[in-house]
C-alpha cells in the first residue's frame, strides 16, 4: 500500500476537517471475509498464528522488550527468528466489538492470547516516532474497543496482498483525525526483526489454534 495521503502526527487534535466514514455495520457487511489457511473464515474471538507467507525469513510474532521500556510488560513486537517457530496467537476484535467474521479493510483490534498478568497490556497499538530511526514502530499497550480520538492508534486493517494478506495502518475510526495511512512490515535492527510500518509489506497468512 502506497504511502499515504494525510501524513500527520498522532497527537489527536481536532482540526476542522473530515474524513468521509460509511457506517461500520455496512463496512463490515459489505467487504470479503479474511480467509485462514484452510480456507475458513476468520473470527473475532477465536485464537489464530500470524505467520509469514515467504519461507525462509523468520517465523511468527510475539511480544518482548528488546528496547528499554518503561514497563514491566514486552512492548515490542518481534518476528520469530526460526520459520518454524510460529510465536503468540492473537485475538482480533472488530470494530462494533461483536463475535463474527473479520473482513477485509475494516478497523480491528489485534490482541496477543496470552495467561499471564500482562494479558490485557498486548493490544497493539502504533508506537511513538523513533527520531533516531526514523521509524514508526508497531508495539503493544494499547486499548482495547472504545473506536474514537482518544484510541485511533489502537486500530489496524487485514488487506489482500495478492493471494493472501497484510496489515495497514490506516485507522477510520475518528471523522476528524488526520492519521498516517502505510502497510505494516518489519525492520531489522541488531539481527532482530521488528513489527514496523514500512514501504514494503509483511506477507502473512492465519493459522487457527483454538
């Protein structure tokens, strides 16, 4: 996906200007299903691998603190060095927060399943500009439902890449926020790959666990 369009600084501030957004139950009943390896339609609720569909370039995503973070949760979202290491399953939940299929182009939340005390601490979220990197970073920390201003940062959307997908940060959840719209990739740091946004997309496809 092509760099956007409105590239502007997540400090939510309202300007007088407004984004054109259908109504997010004919959003969500008009677009394709997101499609799992086998074919079935993705659900909200339901645990599923994110895995890459190139060979070869690492495995699955999990949550860790490589960075120093101010937290005793992982905020870093890093790709599995190992191809057949498949990570942490995620959660999706979709934007009018109810169990049913997840569609193509559509704002969700993007959660890490996982039983520990930083369960709740895995929403993903865009992180803050990384002036020494130049780089938007994809971490956790971020809020789960509440679509608006306050979390449009929280937001991510499954698109198809050819015969399979990728995710976009370009959140449609705020009339009046100006936001960046890129593909999310990944960004390679000291041997360690990293979720980021990026020019060149991440290639994945979705392995349901339970």
């Amino acid at each position: 996906m092509n760099t956007l369009l409105l590239l502007f600084s997540l400090s939510l501030s309202i300007i007088p200007f407004t984004l054109c957004v259908p109504n997010p139950s004919r959003i969500l009943s008009s677009s394709s299903p997101v499609l799992d390896i086998n074919g079935d339609k993705v659900q909200a609720g339901p645990n599923y691998f994110i895995l890459p569909v190139i060979r070869g370039k690492g495995g699955g995503l999990y949550p860790s603190n490589v960075k120093q973070h101010n937290s005793t949760c992982p905020r870093d979202i890093i790709q599995e060095t190992d191809e057949v290491q498949q990570g942490l399953p995620v959660v999706f939940t979709r934007l009018d927060a109810k169990k049913g299929v997840v569609r193509v182009s559509t704002d969700v939340n993007v959660r890490f399943y996982t039983p520990t005390i930083c369960a709740r601490e895995t929403i993903w979220k865009l992180g803050a500009y990384d002036d020494k990197l130049k780089q938007y970073f994809v971490v956790t920390g971020g809020v789960e439902g509440n679509p608006g201003p306050k979390t449009v940062g929280n937001w991510f959307k499954i698109e198809k890449f050819g015969s399979d997908y990728k995710f976009v940060f370009c959140p449609t959840v705020c009339k009046f926020c100006k936001v960046i719209c890129k593909d999310v990739g990944v960004f390679m740091k000291d041997g360690v790959r990293f979720l980021a946004l990026s020019d060149t997309p991440f290639k994945v496809m979705f392995k349901k666990t339970f």
